[in-house]
C-alpha cells in the first residue's frame, strides 16, 4: 500500500513537471516578440541580422521572473525596465558566449 502510495506521488509530481515545463516554454516563445521589440528599438548597435539570434540568446539565458517581465511588456508594452532587464542579460557571461557564437555563425564576427 505504501509503494502505491509513493507511486502515485511520483506520477503526480512528473505531470506538475511537465505542466511547469510547458507554461514556461509557452511563455519563453511569448516573451520573444518582446525581446526582438526591444532590440529593434532600444539598442541600434545589434546589426538587423542578429536581431533574431540575439532574441534566442537572451530568451534562453532569462530566469522564469524576466521571462514573466517580458510577458508583462507584452500588454503593457516596452519600457525603460524592459531595456533593463535585457541589458542586465546581455552582460551575463553564458549569454556572452551565446552572443559571440551567433555572431561568427552570421559571419560577422
């Protein structure tokens, strides 16, 4: 009775996984129109062509809290806390190297 029981618990905490999983990975996609908004406007230095890679790099390396900033962009729009939050991410050592790798794949290193 007790190894059902811990199955059970065990079934239950894989769907609560996959659930968290799924939202974060639908809210990570949301966030990336806000992410390529901010780029556009707000940092002229990122070439056109990088926009989109540079998007994935910083979607990729944004905790679940940024990524729920980004959300919050999305209806309210872009502001001066966005531009934060994504400068805050670019200085990040992972998202660096993420930077440069996507840059030499463009061929614009």
């Amino acid at each position: 009775m007790r190894l059902a029981g811990i199955a059970v618990l065990a079934l239950v905490i894989a769907g609560c996984t996959e659930v968290t999983e799924a939202v974060d990975s639908t809210a990570r996609a949301g966030a990336k129109g806000v992410v390529t908004e901010t780029l556009a406007t707000r940092f002229p230095q990122v070439p056109k062509k990088l926009i989109t890679p540079f998007t994935d790099c910083i979607i990729d390396y944004a905790d679940a809290l940024e990524v729920r900033e980004f959300a919050r962009a999305a209806v309210v729009g872009v502001d001066d806390s966005t531009v934060t939050i994504v400068r805050n991410i670019l200085a990040r050592p992972d998202t660096q190297t993420c930077l440069k790798a996507r840059t030499l794949e463009a061929g614009l290193s």
